[in-house]
C-alpha cells in the first residue's frame, strides 16, 4: 500500500526526517511510535501528501503523488486518503451528517450516493441518533467518531491518523482502538497511526519506531 524510500526533510538547518524507508501492507493497522520532537507528525504529514519531502521516494496504492500537480495531487488526496485529526477540526456550523457529507460533495459524487454514504456510516458507528447535532452538542467520543466517518466517506485506500486517542479518556480510547479493528475488517481499510500511547500501539498489527529522524531497525 505505501513504500517510502529514504526520505528525508528539514526545517532550515535542522533535519527532521533523515532517511525513512517504511512498507505498509495493505489492511494493516500500523503504529509510528516516538517521542516528541522525533519527526512523528512530519512524516505522517509526507505520507498524506500534505507535504512534500526534501528527497526519497514515495509510492501510495500504486502511485506516486510527488510527480502530481497540485491540482491531480488534491484529488488524489481527496479520493484516496483519509485523515483523523488529535482535534476533530468538524466544522462548528455544520451538523454531524453535514461536516461528514462534506469531502463527498468536494469530490462531485452525486448527492443521493453521498448522503447514502453518509448515513451508512454514522450509523455503522453508533450515531444514527446524533446526525443532526452540532459539533459542540456532541461528546470528545462522538466528535472524534464523526471525524472517522468524515474521512471514510470517499472510500479511501488509507487513513492516517495523528494521536487520534490524545483528547480522549481511557473509555473512549479502548472504543476507538476497537472501531479501528472493526474499519478495517468491514471495509479494508488501512490506517497509519502516529501515537505517544505505547498501550495504543501495542495493539496494532505493525509498530514502526522513529527516533531522531530514522526509523529503528
């Protein structure tokens, strides 16, 4: 699903990625553990192609966005991945169904299959009862559960999250560990996530280490 190959970033003089190589499999969960600071959010930020890496390659479910256009490259994203955020980032204005239909209309599906989508999943996650509820009417579980909806809803290849679990208590963090688990088998999904909750990872399928730049061996 995802081979990098030696990539590398730096902000000014100070090198953040120094040589990454990773080979996600397809319906994997995999976690990118590491301390603060040791390159973790820059390389998730690589491999959802909102960033583009100073050198090395990338390939994503066959393809190669660095060769994109900024244009071919936002559908690509659109289309094929999906991001779960530490915070939400729902849109306060809009309701639950709303902020997940949201991406589907970006991506011109038709209406009808994208509030079908919609309503799919939100019911699949236990929120069949709160689409029409703002953002600031639901729980830290429900908003980060509308979140996971709103990034399945163009049916991607891969889901990256960053510390999904960091503003959720230890309830909620098993639940989401579990609604993970469940994606993936219901919909094949794979998702990368970067964590600092070491009992979080150790459920994934892989864990990747990354320290001062370099994944461990």
């Amino acid at each position: 699903m995802i081979i990098t190959k030696n990539i590398s970033k730096s902000f000014g003089s100070l090198k953040v990625l120094k040589g990454v190589d990773l080979n996600i499999e397809q319906g994997k969960i995999v976690s990118i553990v590491g301390t603060s600071g040791a390159g973790k959010t820059t390389l998730l930020q690589i491999l959802g192609t909102l960033s583009r890496p100073d050198g090395g390659s990338i390939n994503i479910d066959g393809k190669d966005p660095l060769k994109m256009g900024e244009r071919e490259l936002a559908a690509f994203r659109n289309e094929r991945i999906g991001f779960v955020f530490q915070f939400h980032h729902l849109l306060p204005e809009f309701s639950a169904f709303e902020n997940v239909c949201l991406p589907g209309y970006i991506g011109r599906k038709s209406k009808s299959e994208v509030e079908a989508r919609a309503k799919e999943l939100l019911q699949f996650l236990g929120l069949e009862e709160r689409l029409n509820h703002k953002p600031n009417e639901l729980s830290g579980g429900e908003k980060q559960r509308v979140a996971v909806a709103r990034a399945l809803i163009n049916n991607p290849s891969v889901i990256f999250a960053d510390e999904p679990t960091g503003n959720l208590d230890s309830k909620n963090q098993n639940e989401l560990h579990d609604l993970f688990f469940s994606l993936r088998n219901e919909y094949g999904v794979t998702l990368v996530i970067v964590t600092h909750d070491r009992d979080f990872a150790q459920m994934s399928d892989v864990i990747f280490e990354i320290k001062d730049g370099v994944i461990l061996k």
